[in-house]
C-alpha cells in the first residue's frame, strides 16, 4: 500500500500501544484508555496511520455517548 502523504511503498506495519484522552474538562472524570492498534509508518516521511479495531471503536463511542447524555454542554466535538 502506498503512502498517502509521499505515495512511497516503504510503509511497513507495527503493533502498538496507544492511550487515547478525552477532550477538555472530561478527561478530569473519565480516564484514557489503551487501544492496540497496527501502525503503517512511512520510513520516507514519517507519515503515520492505524485503524482502531471494532472493539476499541466501540468503547469510545459508548463513553463520548455516555458523556453527551449526563453532561450537555459540557463537550462540544473536536473539529
């Protein structure tokens, strides 16, 4: 697969070990969590993607949900 940024085939994968922090005032109440995803790095540019697995992808839809119902006006969505 080639590179989006620099359209280089020198893009292998890693495993990896992310922590993801909620925006703003809710990351003093609801604690990051670790995902595991597969990185494909560009070793041209440094360019970097990774897709965050089903199970993960659903675990921070639930909490940003969760958030939106108890605390209204509390978030806004990060453009």
């Amino acid at each position: 697969m080639a590179c989006e940024a620099c359209g280089s085939a020198n893009d292998p994968e890693f495993s990896a070990e992310i922590n993801i922090h909620f925006p703003g005032p809710m990351s003093l109440d609801e604690p990051g969590f670790f995902v595991f995803p597969k990185l494909a790095v560009c070793l041209d540019c440094g360019f970097t993607q990774f897709t965050l697995p089903e199970r993960e992808l659903c675990m921070l839809k639930k909490v940003l949900a969760r958030r939106r119902k108890t605390h209204i006006g509390n978030y806004t969505d990060a453009a």
